[in-house]
C-alpha cells in the first residue's frame, strides 16, 4: 500500500483524501442562526445529498477508488437502498480506504472506551452540557456518538447542541504538507468542535499512526487571552482553504478573514524549523467575507494553468460599458490590503516581494514548476463585470484538480465555463461523465484538459467549492 500522507503539490494526480457527506445537522440550520454557523442561507438537505453531493462521491470513486463503484451503480441509486450506499453510518456504506470519510474515523477511535470518555467529556465541555447530558452521550455506540458529535442530536430528534454544518469542508481542518500534517486553528466559534474532533482522529486514528511525529500545533502567543478583540491579529488562527503546497519546496500561506497574521509568522517558523519546506509566500488579502480564504481567489488546474479572481490581477476588468481610459485606470488600481512576501528559509532577513497574484502564480510555474510552457489564467466570470465578482461568490476560483488539468468545478458559473473552453478545455457535465465512466468509454486515466461541472444549485449557498471540500492526504509527485 502506498504512503498514507504525502502531498507535494495541488495537481498531482489525486489518491487519497478526506471527506464528509452532508450530514443531517446541515437540515437544522435556521435563519437565525444560519450567519453565526457561518452559512448565508439555509440549504435543502435532500437536494444536497441526492443531486449534488452523491455525484461528487461517485466521481472521487471513479477516479480513486472504481472498484468500490464500477459496474454498481444501478444498485447504488436504487430508490429501495434509499442512499445507504453514501451513509457513513450504515453498514452499507462504501467506507473507502481511498476516499475516506471522516464520520467513519470517528466512530472507529470512539471503540476505545479511554478516547471515548475523553472526547465526550471535551466535547461536553466545550458545549457546556449537563452531567446528565455527558452520562447519556457515553452510552451511545461509537457510530451513533460520531454521528451526535457532528448533528448535534441523538437519533436525529433530540438536539444536545448546535450542528457543525462546516464540516463538510474538510479541507479547514489541517493540510498535509509533504509528509506532516499541520493542524488548524479555527478563527470563528461555530469551528470549534470541528477542529477537536478533527485533533483526536489525526492523533489517535491507525491510519495515521507512523505520522504522529509530523503533526504539527501552531502555539498560541504568550498572553493571547488577554488581547481585546478576537479579529486581533496577534491571535492565532488558522484554516486550511488559506495554505496551498504548490511544490515540495514552496508553501502558499494566506493572511485573511480567517487566517491571521500571527499564525502566519508562527507557521513561517515551525516549517522552517523542521524543515518541511524551503520557501513559504504570505499572500495577505482582505479581510472580507467575499474572500474567506486564498482558495476562493484562485487555484491551480495545471503547472501552467491557474484560475483567479481578476480583481487581484494587473489586466483590466472588461465593464460593458467601460470606455478605455476607464478601463486603463481600473486596471492599474490596487486592491486594498493585497500584499505578497516571501521568505527563504537560507536568508529570512530578505524577503522578495509580488506586486500582483500573476508576477507570483507566473514565477511559480516558470521556476518552481520549471514549466516551459505559456502561463496562462483563467478568470472568474471570464474577467467581464458584474460577472466576475457574482461567479467568484459561487466558488468560481475554487477549484479540486483530481489530476492535472483535471478539475471540478459549479454548474452555475456560466463565464468562466466560457473561459476554459476559450483556454481549450473540454466541458463535460458530471451526469454524462458518470455514465461514460460506467459504460468504460471513458477511462479516468486518459482523461486530461478537462473542467468536470458539477450540480449547485444548493451546495454552492453553503460558501464552499470543492477545494473546500477535500482534504487532500495522498497526490502523486509531479
């Protein structure tokens, strides 16, 4: 069996990842409480799972792991299996060693009675739970209890807590770097339990026991409770959506809502210090909920290929009716707050620094890369206003490449799918491939130049693309 963890790139072809269906704590968000839960509206449960989300399972299946799916499908979607396939707590669910659902690594720790007494009691604590409450919870079998700690009920009518809908973008809870896993620190408080569980599966599951020495815990700073507000960038936070492994070598870091500053410094020496990589690049953008992380400003589709927010970028935006002395100044104002530095572990004490996305996207490709090829960008809503920012808000720019050039993205955004096909990729929607890929006309292996367009009409309201939603554990080396 190959390594468990080892990622040295976004587009190497994927093998193995994290993951997490949408769960039944995702129908339980209301209005009131959808923005303090991180969502901007409430989403139909049903319609996420079935039209949706079941397709991205059957294509990371088709790609990583077919015999888990090939020649089954119409067993699989049967009406009378009623999704039991893509139900993490069911006997019949597909449990993958390739696509690996986290629910699963849960309930498999929560079998040792002392891990079990100790996450309930965390998990209760952080909740504020009665002692009744926390009795109740160690009684649960180890799949009901994974199921409560992330809905937040018992047996899907009791509710003890909040659910914790994020964490279907699995993605935040650490990143694999190389061979080491860095762990987040979530910035909002509707994170907090994702990031406990998240701690206890990576410290305690078989799958990743020959790392334990690569785990990495950002340190909070010194006094860090005593500072006064909790955007204070002395704090330290940190999600995944805002750290990229562009090469073995060379780590993308983002200074953003979510991220902050500190973790960035502190990130820059616990790396640096056990020599994970050489090269670490801060892009610090703003701090604005448009943005959240780096990954919904851009991704990489191939070494020479990256797709990105043109508000960022040094080429104007095309506005309809823009003339060119409009378009010539737009295109030469900066955006707030972007600022790019790196830093060399040899000689910290000069850093090079980037005036726009593309000067550091372009040097990525053409020197770490060592890419002959032309750069090119592909950008959100094909660069054109209000197209743009409306597709970028729909996770036009966040991008999973299951190998290189092979990408998944939304249905829905319409001018940047206009985009790739004048890059010369091929379009194909997610129900057509899965069809072609059961019937064997199309082998996933073979495949290249593509962008995958998936359903999203109800996932794309939660915030997050498919970036969002994988951990990356296991990608070949370019």
């Amino acid at each position: 069996m190959p390594k468990s963890v080892k990622v040295s790139s976004e587009v190497g072809r994927l093998r193995r990842l994290l993951v997490h269906s949408p769960d039944s704590g995702l129908g339980k968000v209301v209005p009131s409480k959808a923005q303090d839960w991180l969502f901007e509206d409430i989403v139909h449960l049903d319609t996420i799972r079935r039209k949706e989300y079941d397709f991205y399972t059957k294509i990371l299946l088709y790609f990583l792991d077919p015999e888990k799916i090939r020649g089954k499908l119409a067993q699989v979607d049967a009406e009378e299996n009623n999704r039991k396939f893509y139900k993490p707590g069911d006997e019949q669910f597909f449990r993958s060693e390739k696509v690996v659902e986290l629910q699963w690594l849960l309930a498999d720790i929560l079998s040792d009675h002392e891990i079990k007494l100790k996450l309930v009691a965390s998990v209760c604590a952080i909740e504020a739970c009665s002692y009744d409450t926390q009795k109740e919870l160690q009684k649960l079998s180890p799949v009901q209890l994974a199921k409560s700690f992330i809905c937040g009920t018992i047996n899907d009518d009791k509710m003890l807590f909040a659910p914790i809908p994020n964490f279907i973008f699995t993605r935040d809870i650490g990143i694999v770097i190389n061979q080491f896993i860095l762990l987040n620190k979530p910035a909002k408080k509707a994170r907090t339990r994702e990031a406990l569980l998240a701690k206890y599966i990576f410290f305690n599951h078989p799958l990743f026991a020959e790392y334990q020495e690569n785990i990495i815990e950002l340190p909070d700073t010194v006094h860090h409770f005593l500072l006064p507000r909790d955007g204070d960038d002395k704090k330290v936070t940190l999600e995944g959506g805002d750290v990229m492994v562009v090469t073995k070598d060379h780590l993308l870091v983002g200074v953003s809502e979510r991220t902050s500053m500190e973790a960035a410094h502190q990130t820059i020496n616990a790396l640096f210090e056990r020599n994970v990589v050489k090269k670490i690049t801060i892009v610090k953008i703003p701090k604005k909920r448009d943005y959240m992380h780096i990954d919904t400003v851009f991704t990489q589709v191939k070494r020479n290929v990256w797709v990105m927010l043109g508000v960022f970028s040094k080429k104007a935006i095309k506005h309809e009716d823009a003339d060119a002395v409009q378009r010539i100044l737009e295109g030469n104002r900066k955006e707030d707050n972007l600022k790019i530095i790196q830093f060399r572990k040899k000689d910290l004490e000069k850093p090079e620094y980037f005036d726009n996305l593309e000067d550091l996207l372009t040097d990525i490709s053409r020197n770490d890369l060592e890419c002959d090829e032309k750069v090119r960008f592909i950008y959100s809503g094909n660069n054109e206003f209000p197209f743009d920012a409306r597709e970028q808000w729909t996770d036009s720019c966040n991008l999973l490449a299951l190998k290189e050039g092979v990408v998944l993205g939304y249905d829905r955004n319409d001018k940047t799918v206009e985009a790739f096909r004048e890059n010369g990729f091929a379009v194909i929607h997610v129900h057509e491939l899965v069809e072609e890929l059961e019937s064997g006309r199309i082998d996933p292996d073979k495949l290249e130049n593509t962008l995958i367009l998936m359903p999203s009409a109800e996932l794309s309201r939660a915030r997050g693309g498919f970036h969002c939603m994988s951990m990356p554990l296991l990608r070949d080396e370019l």
